[in-house]
C-alpha cells in the first residue's frame, strides 16, 4: 500500500521506479521538473526532452556528476517550479550507507547541477553577505571597462534575473556582462578584448579567457570562495548583433545604447535599453517564465562564426582541469626528463617545464639551486605549490597557451633573458595536441633555448598498454613518433636522441618515447 505522500494528486508524476541509476516515470505530457534531495533543489530537467522514452515509460538517468553521491538515505522530492507543487516524494535508500546524502564539496559546501548538468555551488545557497563581494565586483568591473571606454551591461543570466525578479537566479552560479563594441570588425574586436584584460589584470584581477572576445574575472567571496565574473564581448554588423556565446540576430543598436536600469539584489546596474528585445533574442518569447533546465539551442551557422572568429583557445582545457581534480590527492612524483636535464647540463642555470602540472619538476630543480619556470595553461593545477613557493626567488609559474600567439611569442622571449644555460622539458603535453599546438611548442623552445646549448628534453606516449599508463598521466592516447619528427624537422629543430622505451616490466606496459631536440646545427 503506497504512503499518503505517493498517492496521485491532480498533475502528480508517476513514478515506478527510482534507484541508484535514475527514475522511470510514467506516460506524461512534457513538464519541467524539480528535483530535491531532503528539501534541497538538486538538479531541474525536462521530462520528454532530457528522457529516453520506452515501452515502460520515460527513463530519466542520474547525471554523471551527482552518481558518487548516491549512497545513503534522502527524502527525494519532485516539484513543479513554476507552481511549487510537489509532483513526487519519497524516502529512498540508494546504495547500503545508513546516512543522509549530502551533495557538497569538500570543504562541505552544497552543491547543485547547473544547466550545463555541473555541480555547482549556486546563489539559492549564499546569503547576503556571501554574495556582497560578488555585487562589489561587478560594480567595479563596470567601472572599469567605462574607463577603457565601454559601457557594459548586464548579460545573460544575469540580466534575466535583474529583470525579471530583481535578484540573482537561484539556480546560477556565476554573473555575466556583456558589451557591443563601436568596431564592427572582429579582428578590432578581439584586439580591444585583450586591452580589457590588460586593465582588469592591472586593478589586480585574476582573468581567465575563454575565447578571444569573452574573459572569466575571478572574484573572491567573504568566505574565501572563487566565484566567476564572465564578461562577454560582443558587435554589430549589418543590423546583426553578434553577443559571444550564444546570440547572432538581426537588432537595433538603440535596443541596447543608451542604457537602461534594473534592481539586482537592491542595486542599480545598467541593462540593454529594450530589455524585452534583448531577452528574447537571448531565451526566446518566453523568458519571463523560470526555466530551471533551460539549454540553448544555438543555431549551427551561430557556432560555425563564433568558431572561426574567436574560438580555439580553451582546447582541451576542461580535460586537463578534469585530470588535476581527479588526481589532486596523489603524491606528485618528479620525472625522468627532469633528472634526465639534470644529470646532461650540470651547470645548468633555468630549468623551463612546458605543462609544469602541479609543479614537482619544477620544486625540484628548485631545491637543487636551479631558477624553475613552471608554464602551464591551466593554473588550477600549479596554484597549490605557486603559494607554497611564493617566496621562492628561483621559482616562477606563468599561465601559458600554445594555442594563443600571443603567449606563444611573449612567454619565450621573456624566459629568453633569463639566465643560461637554459633547458627546456615538456611531460606528456604533445599526445594532447594538434599539430599547430606541436608546432607552437617547438617554436617557443627554440626561442627559450636561443643562445645558449641547452636542448628541449621532450616525453610522450608512443604506445599505450593495458596497464592504465595512459590515463594515469594524462596522455589518453599514444602519438606516432614519426609525426613528431617530421614536425622537428620542419621546424628547423634536429633530433639528438630518440629513445623507446617500456613503462615498467609488466606483460603488456605501456611505452614511452623520449626525444631530445636542439636548434643549434
């Protein structure tokens, strides 16, 4: 006999199962749903479109994210989010722990899947004071693209929620800016994003950049929380306003300019002059309705522009934050190339690590006496040692992209000055990149080893086994060492030593090639 709590009401879900690896729910119109886990909002989903749909019903999977969660008790309660009624609740027992689920994060923080299905910590969970900086910050940012002559607005989610409810949206984690250049060309375009970052970087802001027009300014809460400030650049053309991200429409530029006003958690910010335009060309006619699960649906043509413009920098980026979250836990260990250098070059003077990862090469050489640059394009990874050597004048970690140009000719020419000899290592990094990536490595080693007799001491997976090798390192599949000699030689490079070798003696071990290059011939 079902429990008052799962007896039908009017518009209630029926829901046959629900267990460690999602819900079936009976034949149902479209809805959008709440999912809550002992009164806590967790996840939002539409049932037909985020469902598989099958002859016993629609099957809902649990989100790959929320899954190692999922063992233990919890009232899991399904609500309507635009009328608040409860569609389903239940106290379920997922797995064999006794006790209550509790999605956080480490440091026990709650948790919830944003739209893009990652766990987050969102605004439904901060209270005023948490959030003040964050206010504070987009205040200043503001400030601070009206002194490099752009009057930024709020954007996206941001600008919804000012509008439409004159606060922050529960369900979002981050706040967004946007702003139409005066250019209408894109190269103008990404040049200003780049002085912007410059300004922002100078009042003292971490900035990281997603694209070549669209900048995460990292903020600081009152409790010691990094929460993002993205600023989205965009430009008309045509009679078309292309906006970073997601919108290339026909608009009018006094839909935007001069700007208007809205309350966003009792502050006046500045928002595009014909709100209803601008959101409709962002979430549809129907963006005064909440949509918890709203997804995108930006058109091919918008992405192929975008694309060719201003995208191709983050390559790889989320895989690579992925591996140093996964692995924060293990003992970094120091390399081979590493003592390979050292044992080579015993008057060596810089040690450069291209894709320094968490840093232990690099504290190493250090430890030795050794001046280490650690270059990495994502600093999540070295952050940890660049604090516990901060003051550590043979030390130095550098953001670095061989994706970017601008890094790729800048970064060498400045370690280019340091003192020599100089040399220059790089750890599986070159599996993980195309050729133009490959290219711009070797470029920025011959630059940083100009001068002097050092070589580029360079290690990657040749050969990939059944030993996990793979995986364990980041390398994820091997590279066919022909490719890399044939990109040496056009590089003008020549190769001192190719070395293949097996990982451990083990029946099936993974095989690594070391090569070692100089451009000195």
């Amino acid at each position: 006999m079902r429990s008052l709590s799962q007896l039908r009401r009017p518009g209630a879900l029926d829901v046959l199962e629900i267990d460690a690896t999602g819900l079936l729910v009976g034949a149902s119109r479209e809805r959008l749903v709440d999912v809550a886990f002992d009164g806590r909002r967790i996840w939002s989903f539409w049932l037909l479109r985020d469902g598989e749909q099958g002859d016993d019903g629609v099957r809902l999977r649990w989100p790959k994210p929320l899954r190692p969660f999922l063992d233990g008790v919890t009232e899991v309660t399904l609500t309507d989010p635009g009328t608040d009624t409860v569609l389903f609740s239940r106290t379920v027992q997922f797995g064999e722990r006794p006790d209550r689920i509790d999605v956080v994060n480490a440091a026990g923080r709650p948790l919830a899947l944003d739209k893009s299905l990652k766990l987050v910590e969102t605004f439904d969970t901060r209270d005023a004071a948490q959030v003040e900086p964050l206010l504070d910050a987009i205040d200043e940012v503001l400030g601070a693209l009206r002194q490099v002559g752009l009057d930024a607005f709020l954007a996206y989610g941001t600008a919804l929620g000012a509008i439409r409810d004159g606060g922050l949206i529960g369900h979002d984690s981050d706040a967004d800016l946007g702003y139409v250049s005066t250019y209408d060309h894109p190269v103008d375009v990404i040049r200003e994003s780049f002085r912007i970052q410059r300004a922002l970087t100078d009042m003292g802001y971490r900035v990281t950049r997603y694209s070549a027009i669209a900048l995460k300014v990292h903020v600081e809460e009152s409790d010691g929380l990094d929460r993002g400030l993205d600023v989205f650049g965009g430009f008309m053309r045509d009679g078309t306003l292309y906006l970073m991200g997601e919108i290339a429409v026909p608009f009018e530029r006094d839909w935007i300019y001069p700007l208007g006003t809205a309350s966003l958690e009792g502050r006046e910010f500045p928002v595009p002059a014909n709100a209803d335009k601008f959101l409709t060309a962002t979430y549809g006619p129907h963006w005064r309705v909440p949509d918890p699960a709203y997804k995108f649906t930006t058109p091919a043509s918008t992405i192929e522009l975008f694309n060719g413009w201003f995208r191709g920098m983050r390559t790889g980026r989320a895989g690579w934050h992925g591996y140093h979250k996964r692995t924060a836990h293990q003992e970094p260990t120091v390399s081979a190339v590493a003592r390979q250098v050292a044992e080579r070059h015993p008057d060596l003077a810089t040690y450069v690590d291209i894709g320094c990862g968490r840093g232990a090469d690099v504290a190493w050489f250090a430890d030795r006496g050794v001046s280490a640059v650690g270059l990495d394009f994502q600093p999540f990874a070295y952050e940890a040692e660049a604090q516990r050597r901060a003051d550590d004048p043979r030390v130095t970690f550098q953001l670095f992209n061989l994706l970017e140009l601008r890094h790729v000719l800048a970064v060498p020419a400045w370690i280019a000055r340091m003192p020599g000899p100089r040399a220059v290592g790089c750890v599986h990094v070159v599996e993980r990149l195309g050729h133009r990536g490959r290219m711009n490595l070797l470029r920025s080693s011959r630059m940083v080893l100009a001068g002097t007799t050092g070589a580029l001491h360079l290690q990657f997976l040749s050969e990939k086994g059944r030993d996990g090798y793979a995986r364990r390192t980041g390398a994820r599949k091997p590279l066919d060492p022909a490719v890399v000699l044939a990109e040496v030689a056009e590089s003008g490079g020549r190769v001192l030593e190719d070395v293949r070798t097996r990982v451990s003696s083990d029946p099936g071990s993974s095989q690594v090639c070391r090569m070692i290059i100089d451009w000195n011939a």
